[in-house]
C-alpha cells in the first residue's frame, strides 16, 4: 500500500510539473505599420495603377507605361519608428547620373481607424495626401485616391495603385 502511495505522489507530481512548464505560444499578428515598414524601414516599388471613373475601372496601366524608366524603378521606402521617415530613392535607372540616390524626405502618417495612408506619390501630385489601404500585405500594397480629395467638385475619379514589397 504504501508502495501505492508513494507511486500515485510521484505521478501527481510530475503532472503537475509537466502542466506548469508548458508555455502557451500566442501569435502576434502583423500590424498595418509592421506591414508596411518592417521591423526598420521597407522599400515598395510603383507596379500599377488603374484608374476608375465613375466606378467603371480602365484596365491596369503598368508603372513603367506610365512613367519614364527612370522613375519608374524608383522606391517608395517607409520607415518604421516614431518620426515615420517617408524617402523617394533612384532606383537603378537614374534620370541624370548626378541624382542623389535620396531625392525627397518627407513623413508619412496610419490613420488605422480609416485604414488611410498619408504620403507623396509624385506620379499624381507632389503633396501628401490620404490614400486608402485596399489590401496591406507584407509584399503587397493597394491603396486609392479619390479625386474628390484634390478637388471635391470634379469628377467621380479614383485611382488605385498597387505597389509591390522591393527585394533590395
């Protein structure tokens, strides 16, 4: 009997010893900010852009049948931390060789709750502007700009432009 006791002691024991170590792993899931920037900073490419009028879309126009080669391959590089740097870097085809590889620094803001992102696209205009996020992925960004935004008493146009995560 007492062999018994000493048995079921231990086997208690260790249950409850294994039950204690065990850690339970929860997920932490991507943020639009961690998305967009990464864990320091995180470089898009211009892909595509497609504009939509009157909510009829024209069929994706490529960035490079949109822009000249030289700034087509240019990058769009969000950095993470508190002053959210915003930078437009030459790609690898430079317009004029003198370029600086930064040519413009700006911030750029989340507003979560509206799912919108505040930066320049000079494709379109050389202001910062609210664009919405229509899919963030960590190698995938849509966003669009409606019209009514640069002038709310124009045409019901919007552009969605995508941009694609870059692997420099």
């Amino acid at each position: 009997m007492k062999k018994i006791f000493v048995y079921s002691l231990f086997f208690v024991g260790f249950v409850i010893f294994a039950s204690g170590c065990s850690e339970k792993i929860e997920p932490t899931p991507l943020t639009y900010t961690k998305l967009l920037t990464g864990d320091t900073k995180k470089a898009w490419l211009f892909s595509s852009i497609i504009v939509i009028d009157d909510g009829v879309a024209d069929p994706p126009l490529a960035a490079r049948d949109v822009i000249p080669p030289c700034f087509a391959d240019d990058q769009y590089v969000f950095h993470a931390g508190s002053e959210r740097k915003f930078e437009l870097t030459e790609g690898s085809t430079k317009c004029d060789p003198r370029d600086p590889d930064v040519y413009y620094t700006d911030s750029w803001t989340l507003i979560n709750a509206n799912a919108q992102l505040e930066f320049v696209f000079p494709v379109l205009t050389g202001q910062q502007l609210p664009y919405t996020i229509k899919t963030l992925t960590a190698n995938t960004l849509v966003v669009e700009l409606y019209q009514d935004v640069l002038d709310p008493t124009g045409p019901k146009i919007s552009y969605r432009i995508t941009f694609v995560a870059s692997l420099k």
